[in-house]
C-alpha cells in the first residue's frame, strides 16, 4: 500500500480543499493517472498516481479541508482493477441481500468505504466542490422524485450559487430511496442530498427499513442528525443541538433550522426582561403584494451582484469623469479590411477588440489603474486581464481575457465570442470570472447613451462604452457630422488621482480616434 498525500502546494499555501474524486475505490489506475483535484485561494492541484495499481481506501472526502503532507487515500500498487471490478459484480449476483440492520450501517460509516458485493447499499449523493471561495448554495429544481430509477452520473438536482450553477450527480445506479433537502434549502460542499438505492427494487427496499430504524432510533431518544453547515453553526454559538427541531428529512438539522436557534438565542441574551411580546414591527415582516404584483424570490447570482455592488460604493470613493471620442477611423478601418479579417482569421473584427487594445495602451502608462489596494499596500499589476461584462438571462457576468496585452485583435475577438458563449449558456467556471485587472462595460449594445459604471472591486477603474451616434461636431471651424461615443471612466479615487483618471481617459480617446498611435506605441 502506498500513501497518497496532500503534495506542496505553492508558497505561503498551508492548506487545501479536496475538490473532485477522478476515481473512486476498485479502479485500476496508471501512472500519471490523476486521482483527485485540490483547490487553494490561488490554484488548482492534480494529485497524480506515482505507480500503477488499484484505488484503495479514500480517506479525505469532497469537500474537506487538508493541509500539506496529510493523507488523502492509499494505492495498492499490487491489485488488479479488473478483477477486483468482477469479484465486485459477481458479489452482486451471488451473495445474498445485505438485511436491513447492516444497510443501515454501512451507510452511515464514514471511517471505511462500503462493502461493494452486498445488495441493498445506500449511498449518499453529496454537494460537489462548487468553485474557489464559493462555501455554500441554494437547492434549486428537482430533476427526479423519491422512487425513480437513476444512472450513475444522472443530475439530480441543480444548485445555485452566487457565480455558478452546479449539478449533483447520482454515485451511483439505482432508485432515489430519499430527498434529504427541499428547494429553497441552503446547502455547503459535502453536505448530504439524497439517499440513493444502488440496484434493483429490493435494495430500495433495505434503504426504506434502514430509515425506518434510523426514525425510531431518533424517536427513542438517539442523538438527532445534523447537516454539516448545520453543524458548523451549532459549534460556533455553543447552541445544544438536542433542543434544536430539525425541518429536514428524519428530523435533520439543517442550517436555516440552526441560524433560527443562533439568532433566537442572540435575543434571548442580549434583550431585558420585558412585558408580554407586542407584534413585530411592520418592516420584520414582508409587505403583502397587491392584486397585480408577484414576489419572486431572488436568485443567488442577483443577491451577489447586487450585495458586490453595494459593497464596492460602500468602500471605494468612486468618481466618474467623461469625455467622447470620434470613432471615424475604427469605422473606416473595420469597412476597409472586413473582408479580408473575415477570410483569414474567420472571426469579424469588431469594436471590443479595439478598446481592450486602447485600454491596455492607457493601464501600461498609467499603472495605477490597473492597481488595487491591499490594506495599507497598493498592488501593482504588471499583468493585464480584460474583465468584458456580459448580460445573460441569469445576471450580468464578467468573464476575463488573459494577458490581452499579448494577443492580436483576432485572438482577443476569438476569445470574447468564446466567453460570451459560454457565459450565455451557463457554462463558465469560477476561473474564468476571476482575476480581472480592469473591466470593460458595453453599455451601447443596448441603447445606452450615457452611464456611470460602478467599480468591480478590487479593481481600481471600469470603463463605460456607448452608443455610436452620428452628432454635429466642430472641426476645423466648421460643423461636421461624426461618428461619436461618449466614454466613462469610474475609478477609485483613494489610488487614482483625478489628474491620472483624465489622462488615462485622453489616452484612450487618442488611441480610438487614431489606431495608428497603438501600432507605433505612441
């Protein structure tokens, strides 16, 4: 047997989460195999097979916090994976079905991995790892009900969280013994969601009487089961969690059940004896809607885009200054050379391509909005990662274009056409919305002709782009008519000094009205 443990992780890095399992025990593996994802606050870990062999015990689940050198599962660099997978199968047909007693117990075992060649096993289907920094998500839509046959992998419920929409697979094949949350429920990595019957009907069977053994063990006066981010929550306000009622399944504690008991003991301790409890104030409760209203509960993403929002007025000293640049040339660039763009890269050469272009020209000569701070330190970046906001049905995301100052305008319009992509279908992870030095808002994609945009902290500028409008212009003593776009820079003026702002902003001015002056590094 040989350890697998928790490699070093990079400097200043102690720990890390146990993301997702790319095997699972049994499985023969190779050399080189990865066996499981590690996540930090700065990067992704492949914890890799040092020799062929078979998948043992998996000690570390997902989920679980562990710090460097600590044991994550152990090798048999001597089994052999296939047979070990037919004795597992043959197990299955031959031995006789597990009773219910013995279900019940190698369900709740979390020391040791289940005996794969009993019939009847329950298995637990648990929140995946759902992102860096990403701890907790809200149970949205059902995908399957209590009794329905499922395969390994099927989704089963979707999660929402404040980035990202995340699918809880099944572990296995078999029939849904048991829905442990409802919808609406707030849930953390590793917490339980359903109970899962691998096999036929008569292992669903075994998992309904473990559950009635499992009831009438709480009824008679055993210890009540708490989720995970329940428990954390008990621990951390000294609550006593026999006197908490549970709303969960078989009487589980869930977290919403624990802050009602951390917040009522708060009251209880903090508030003077009183008379006899007089209503709640009108505002501790909803209003009630109209005839023609609808309440709609908010979803996570719009909760964080508008708490990040608010946060970012709340810290930054954000000022706004505005100018307008004819966009003349651009026009006639990109009517001169479409074609020609379209036949050799086989992307068209918009707009976006330019003003990430302009603005990394502007960052590289005034540094300080391509900054952040830290505490008392200012950041500087000399790296520059294209934030471009994009709307979708979901919210407005803001995905990052890596290192824009080394691409092209064709792999700069390549890039955004694949984010945008996948930011309206949903698919964008946690990576690829992190990171952004400066942000870009297209406001006039959508009519706008006049916006002040709100910092995507921790950065320090965010530039606002508008509508293209032919306006009366003077020029050279004469009333012409050109091609104009209010610009808008909002910037934090506790690092950006007014003087730098405007200078920036005149800079990418020049640089759109004459993209000449980016060529020659004017």
């Amino acid at each position: 047997m040989t350890d697998i443990t928790v490699p070093q992780l990079g400097e200043s890095v102690t720990e890390a989460t146990v993301g997702s399992w790319q095997v699972k025990t049994g499985d023969a593996v190779s050399k080189d195999d990865v066996l499981v994802e590690l996540e930090t606050d700065k990067v992704a870990v492949e914890v890799r097979a040092e020799e062929d062999g078979v998948m043992g015990e998996i000690s570390a689940q997902e989920g679980d916090t562990v710090e460097i050198g600590a044991k994550l599962g152990v090798l048999d660099a001597g089994g052999k994976g296939a047979g070990k997978g037919s004795d597992k199968d043959s197990g299955k047909a031959d031995e006789k079905p597990a009773k219910p007693d013995e279900g019940k117990k190698a369900s709740k075992s979390d020391d040791k991995p289940a005996d794969a060649g009993k019939g009847g096993e329950t298995v637990e289907a648990t929140v995946p790892q759902m992102g860096e920094s990403v701890t907790e998500g809200t149970i949205g839509s059902w995908l399957v009900k209590v009794g329905d046959t499922v395969e390994i992998d099927q989704a089963l419920v979707e999660i929402e969280t404040d980035k990202v929409a995340v699918e809880v697979p099944s572990p296995v094949a078999g029939k849904v013994a048991e829905l442990l949350v409802g919808e609406g429920d707030t849930v953390s990595p590793g917490d339980a969601v359903a109970k899962i019957a691998e096999g036929a009907g008569d292992s669903a069977a075994a998992s309904s009487d473990s559950q009635d053994d499992s009831k009438a063990e709480t009824a008679s006066g055993g210890d009540k089961k708490a989720m995970p981010s329940a428990s954390r929550v008990i621990e951390e306000n000294k609550l006593d969690a026999g006197s908490i009622e549970g709303s969960g399944k078989d009487g589980r504690i869930t977290k919403g059940d624990a802050l009602k008991a951390a917040e009522a003991a708060s009251k209880a301790s903090t508030s003077a004896p009183a008379p006899a409890p007089s209503a709640p104030a009108p505002s501790a409760a909803p209003r009630e809607t109209g005839p023609r209203e609808e309440r709609v509960r908010m979803t996570r993403l719009r909760q964080t885009i508008a708490k990040r929002l608010k946060d970012a007025q709340n810290s930054a000293a954000i000022l706004t200054t505005y100018n307008e640049a004819d966009m003349s040339a651009i026009m006639a660039a990109r009517k001169a050379h479409q074609d020609a763009f379209v036949a050799k890269h086989d992307v068209k050469l918009g707009f976006m391509s330019f003003f990430i272009k302009a603005c990394v020209s502007a960052l590289k000569k005034i540094p300080a909005v391509n900054a952040e701070i830290d505490g008392t330190d200012i950041i500087y970046k000399n790296y520059y990662d294209m934030g471009v906001a994009v709307g979708t049905d979901r919210g407005l995301v803001v995905p990052v274009v890596r290192d824009a100052d080394q691409m092209s305008l064709a792999e700069i319009e390549k890039e955004i056409i694949r984010l945008g992509k996948r930011a309206r279908d949903g698919k964008l992870s946690i990576e690829e919305m992190q990171g952004a030095t400066f942000t870009l808002s297209n406001g006039g994609v959508y009519g706008s002709l006049m916006s002040m945009p709100i910092l995507n902290a921790p950065q320090s500028g965010i530039l606002g782009m508008h509508k293209i409008q032919e306006r009366p212009v003077a020029e050279n003593g004469q009333v012409v008519i050109k091609s104009m776009m209010y610009l808008a820079l909002s910037y934090d003026h506790r690092i950006v000094d007014g003087k730098e702002a405007v200078t920036f902003l005149v800079r990418v001015k020049e640089n759109l009205e004459d993209p000449q002056r980016m060529l020659f590094d004017l």
